[in-house]
C-alpha cells in the first residue's frame, strides 16, 4: 500500500537552447513532452506532501529545478464537505493553479460546471476525477468518479486538488519578479554598449522585453525556466530547489549503479553552464538564466541525509565516504555468477548463431553486446533474416519504448537483444541465460573491466549463466573481469556447500508495465552533426568538440553516447580525407 512513484525527465525529445560562437549558429530550444510522465512526476510531488510511506525511483533529472516546495504547498486547494464558499472563488482559484476550464473534454489540469455540479480531474490522476456537489454555496458531496465509465468509485470528506505546474508564482512576487528583470536587462545592455557590442545589447533588450510582454499577459513565455530564480527569489548562485527539497529531513536515498551515477552527478552542473555562458555573453540571455541550472555537486551533498551506494563496481569515492561497506555476493536463490568461456574471434557470427539456437530451443533468452551501432543494426538484420526474433536497443530509443522492448524479450516476444551499451538497464532479466560480447579483446570504454563485470552480471539471474567472449587475446580488463567473477563464484559455491543451499533459478513475473506501452511523442532522430554545410575549415574545431565530448561521456561511463560520439568523428574523419 506504499506509494511507489516515478519521477525522470518528461521530454521525449529535447533540444536545449545554444549558441555556437564560432559560426554564428544559434539552436533554438526544441522539445516534446510526454504526457504520462509529466502526470507521474506530479503524483510523486504529491504524494511527498500528503503522506510519509512514499517510495520515488528517479533519475538524476531530479537534481534540476522544480520549484519551491512551500509555495507549491500554499497553492493546494483544499474543498470539504459542509464547507461554505462561492463556487465562482473556487473556479478562480483553480485557475490561478493553473487549470483549464473545458466543457466538452474532461482530462488532467481541467475542470467544468454543469449547473450545481463542478468536475476536476486532477494534474496526478490516471483515470479518476472529483465531482462536487453544491447546496447553494455549499459543498454537499464530494466523489471520486472513473473517467472510463462514470461510476462513482468512493464517497470522500474532503480532497486536496494539487497546482497543475511545479512553478507558480503569487501576484505580488510576480510584480517584483517583473521589476527585476527589468532592472537587470537594462544593467546588462547598459554594459555591452559600453563594450561597443551593439548586436549583443539590441537582442538581449528585444528578447527580454518580448518575454516580459508575455509573461503579463499569458503568465507565461517559452523559455521562462531562464527566470526561475526571479520569481523562487533566489540570489545569484543561491541553488534551485529540486525534488531532494520535498522530502522529510530523515528520507534515506538509494543510489544505484553508484559508479555511473556519481560522476554523472558530478559532470552536470559544468556541462550546463559551459551552454548558457555562451548564451549570456551573446546577448541571448540574462546572466540570471546561469541561475536556472543542476545542483552542483556540493550541493547535492548537503541535501543528502542518509544514503546507500548500489554498486557491483565501486569506485573510490564509494569506499572513501561510506561508514561501513557490505559486500553482497551471496544470493537467496543459491545463484552463482556465470561461467565464462573465450572464444576466437574467426567465424564469431556462425558460432554465435548456433549457440543462440540451443537456448532458445530450450525457451532461454541471449543478450549481444557489440562496439557500434551499425554493427548491432547490421547484426539484428542478418538475423532476423535467418527467422530468429531479434531486437536492437540503442540510445535513439526512448524510455518508453525501452520498457516494451525489455517486457517483450522476457515474454518471447524477442529472443535475442543486441545492443551496444547493455549496461544501464539495471533490470533483472531472469530468462537470459547467455550474454556474447563481440570484439571482447578491443580495449577502451566499452569493454573495460567494469564493463564486462556489469554485462556479465545481466547473467547471474538463470542457472545456466553463461558468458561468451569472442576474442583473439586476454586483454588486462579481461583478466581482471574474469578473476574478480571466478572470486566471487568461489564464495558462492563454498557458502551453497557449507549451508546445503541448491541453486535455482529466479522465477519472476511478467507483469503490465503502467509505463511501457505509454504513447511517444518523439520526432525521427537526426544525425548528428548534419554533415552538410560544415566547411573545411571548421572540420578540425567540430572534431576537437567531439572528441573532448566523447572523452567526458566515457570518463562519466555514458558509453551509449561516447560511442555514438565516436561514430560521428569517424563519419567526419573520412569527409576530411576526402
């Protein structure tokens, strides 16, 4: 009966605004939003301030601003029953948590008036809205009604209708919020036509008057997360508040896959900034829209009370922070860590393809891990040609669509997964029983030690745990890999000895996901960087970008993105040859 929320990032798509000095190039912020996450996002909110049995799985998009708790608390509309008001102070006031009135279609953030009768369905709600019932200008009946078949599900007392956006502003602070934009703009294009950058100081004021013009008329403009710190009053530098902030003082945090996520945490903050400095000192934007930024690290920290680092690889920040370190080898079912086989890499395709026929034979799942994109879609092409049922994962496709797929290889909908970068799933799959890394022996970020160990692991949840190698040496992140695996299987199998414990396989149920399935708005990926356009002479500043990119990603373990990276250098490399 706990509540178990979901809280990652809404955007399908997102195309963050920039500027690129050296050609003249601004991007315009482009984005998508998905619907069901966004609803997820605010019953998580929710549920942090109407009850303490709460459970959040998150990403580390819960580390950008969201708004401040306490004002997003003040602007909960509480209706009871016997309660004496207007129902027109109530229709404003649902307007002013930003509501919609629509007569016609009743969905999430709206309402409507049938004579006596208000309906609300509200912001976090999947199928169900409010119905009031007035008595003259009291409130007689409250119920909670199933949107699907208009039956009344329960009979409530009273209900807290929650604002329908995480930043709302009270009239007063929205005045002084206004002023001080102002102020500001006129300071900061006061200053560029003291430096003779005319250009920089006509656009900035042109923007930010625009912007202003909207904001009074509509409470809104596209890119108004740039003046958050206005209107959360905040001082320059002062942090954001973030997910972390609705949360009582004693939560215990769980960190999981702690080597990727730390310094992932780590890297936000400077690659966020290094984007809007760009922008400031071009004139598109207040130096305010620094403000509107990740925690930095340090910051993280101080939000953090209790915390629990997950991690089959830790690092040393790990060991050097933790009170006490709990090393989990030994699993309930008796499980042990898969055996490893290495293979020559000559004719790695048939014999590839003859061991995938003896597990899915006997109904067993195989997961393939290659070094390139092409390599992984050519692979699933070749065979889905020869009748197997064959998927690729990949860093195009979105969260969504990922839980499908993964539910599908666990039902049989798919045998075989292939893919570049396995690793961030972090999800059991107790059906796959072999894991084949091809091109094992090819040193770097893919198949570094910690790779391998994490890959491997996807095959610790069947009996038949087995690992293929395909490669022509043992490189020195293959021995430690297989070493620190062969350790680890050693312990398990002298405490199953010891304890009489018989291995068996993890039996779990596939059950419907509430997120898989749910509607994508994503555009078609484009590649990038387009490629037509780009000069000669811009060739080596674009590859410098990319490869100091791609060193980032791989050193914060992004290995789906470094890859990619490292195909788009490589796709530039030959025009330049050419």
């Amino acid at each position: 009966n706990n509540a178990v929320n979901y809280f990652v990032s809404y955007y399908d798509y997102y195309q963050p605004e920039a500027y690129i000095p050296r050609t003249d190039t601004y991007i315009e912020k482009e984005t998508q939003m998905n619907e069901e996450i966004d609803r997820l996002r605010h019953a998580s909110t929710a549920a942090l301030l109407s009850r303490d049995d709460v459970i959040i799985v998150a990403s580390v998009s819960c580390l950008y601003g969201l708004g401040s708790p306490i004002e997003y608390k003040k602007d909960v509309l509480t209706l009871k029953v016997g309660q004496k008001t207007k129902r027109d102070l109530i229709l404003h006031a649902l307007v002013n948590i930003r509501y919609q009135r629509n007569q016609t279609d009743l969905w999430r953030s709206r309402f409507r008036v049938t004579g006596e009768i208000l309906e609300i369905f509200p912001v976090f709600s999947e199928n169900n809205f409010y119905r009031i019932q007035f008595f003259g200008n009291e409130i007689e009946k409250i119920s909670e009604v199933d949107s699907l078949t208009n039956k009344i599900s329960v009979q409530l007392k009273s209900v807290d209708i929650y604002p329908a956006r995480h930043y709302l502003a009270p009239d007063k602070t929205m005045k002084l919020a206004l002023q001080q934009i102002k102020k500001d703009m006129t300071k900061q294009v006061e200053e560029f036509k003291k430096q003779n950058k005319l250009v920089e100081a006509q656009r900035l004021e042109q923007r930010t008057r625009y912007d202003l013009e909207t904001i009074k008329e509509i409470g809104y403009c596209n890119g108004i997360e740039n003046y958050s710190r206005y209107f959360d009053q905040r001082q320059p530098g002062q942090p954001p508040h973030t997910l972390f902030d609705f949360f009582p003082k004693d939560y215990l945090l769980f960190i999981d896959e702690s080597h990727m996520t730390i310094p992932q945490i780590n890297g936000m903050y400077f690659g966020d900034r290094a984007r809007k400095e760009s922008l400031v000192e071009f004139g598109f934007r207040l130096p305010a829209a620094i403000d509107n930024r990740p925690l930095t690290f340090e910051e993280f920290k101080k939000k953090v009370n209790q915390v629990i680092y997950v991690s089959a690889t830790p690092k040393e920040y790990e060991h050097e922070i933790s009170q006490q370190t709990a090393e989990q080898i030994i699993r309930p079912t008796g499980l042990l860590d898969p055996t490893i086989e290495v293979k020559p890499t000559k004719d790695q395709i048939d014999d590839l393809i003859g061991e995938i026929k003896k597990r899915t034979s006997e109904k067993q799942r195989v997961l393939v891990t290659t070094l390139t994109k092409r390599m992984s879609e050519d692979l699933t092409e070749y065979l889905a040609d020869l009748d197997i049922k064959v998927q690729y994962l990949h860093s195009e496709v979105d969260t969504m669509e990922r839980l499908e797929i993964l539910r599908d290889l666990r039902t049989g909908e798919y045998d075989v997964l292939v893919g570049i970068n396995l690793l961030r799933e972090g999800l059991d799959l107790p059906e796959v029983s072999l894991i084949a890394i091809l091109d094992a022996d090819k040193e770097g970020f893919l198949r570094s030690d910690i790779a391998l160990i994490q890959t491997m692991g996807r095959a610790a949840r069947h009996i038949e745990g087995h690992i293929i190698m395909y490669s022509d040496k043992v490189t020195g992140s293959m021995d430690r890999a297989i070493k620190e695996t062969l350790r680890r299987r050693k312990i398990q199998a002298a405490y199953n000895k010891k304890h009489r414990i018989i291995p068996k396989s993890i039996t779990k149920d596939i059950k419907e996901s509430r997120l898989a399935g749910a509607k994508s708005t994503k555009p078609a990926a484009v590649s990038v960087p387009r490629m037509a356009g780009i000069s000669k002479q811009e060739l080596p500043h674009i590859l410098k970008d990319l490869e100091n990119q791609m060193e980032i990603a791989a050193k914060n373990l992004e290995f789906e993105k470094a890859a990619d990276l490292r195909d788009q250098i490589i796709a530039l490399k030959n025009i330049k040859k050419k």
